[in-house]
C-alpha cells in the first residue's frame, strides 16, 4: 500500500477523532460558574489543547492500526463490504 494512502487515511480518521473527542471532559463556564464576560456560558471553562491533541493522536492511531491490519493482513477493503452485507432478495 503507497505511503501517501496511509497518511491520507490516518488524517481523515484523525480529524474524524477530534470531533468525538473534543467533548470528553469539557467543563462549560456555566457549570463552573465563572462566566468570562464577552462569552456564552455553553463556552469552555478551560480548555486544554495539548491533552485533546494527545488523546486524538492515541485514539485515531489504535483505529488506523486496527484498520491496517484488517486491509493488509486479512484483505478487507472497500471491495468486500457487500459481501458481509445481509441479502434481502
């Protein structure tokens, strides 16, 4: 498999990730009670770019190994996915 379609694939799951991630353990200022004038009260009370980054990072690499091995070493792709699919007719 080209490198350049690896990469690709790990950035779409990367950003894929993020958007799932972003949410786990966000304190909104108004459950901490310290609204920052200027802002909505659904806004972070801190946010904490290096540990969402980290996690992403951890979180989309185990689903990009994961999806490795299943296209490399066992041949599932695009390609096999109707024949795991259930036939209705």
């Amino acid at each position: 498999m080209p490198l350049l379609s690896i990469v690709a694939v790990y950035f779409i799951i990367w950003w894929l990730t993020l958007f799932l991630v972003l949410p786990f353990g966000l304190k909104t200022q108004g459950e901490a009670n310290e609204i920052v004038p200027g802002t909505v009260e659904s806004a972070p009370a801190r946010f904490r770019p290096l540990k969402v980054v980290a996690w992403t990072t951890l979180i989309a690499a185990l689903i990009h190994g994961c999806w490795y091995v299943a296209s490399v070493e066992f041949g599932i792709g695009i390609d096999s996915i109707p024949r795991f699919a259930p036939q209705f007719y």
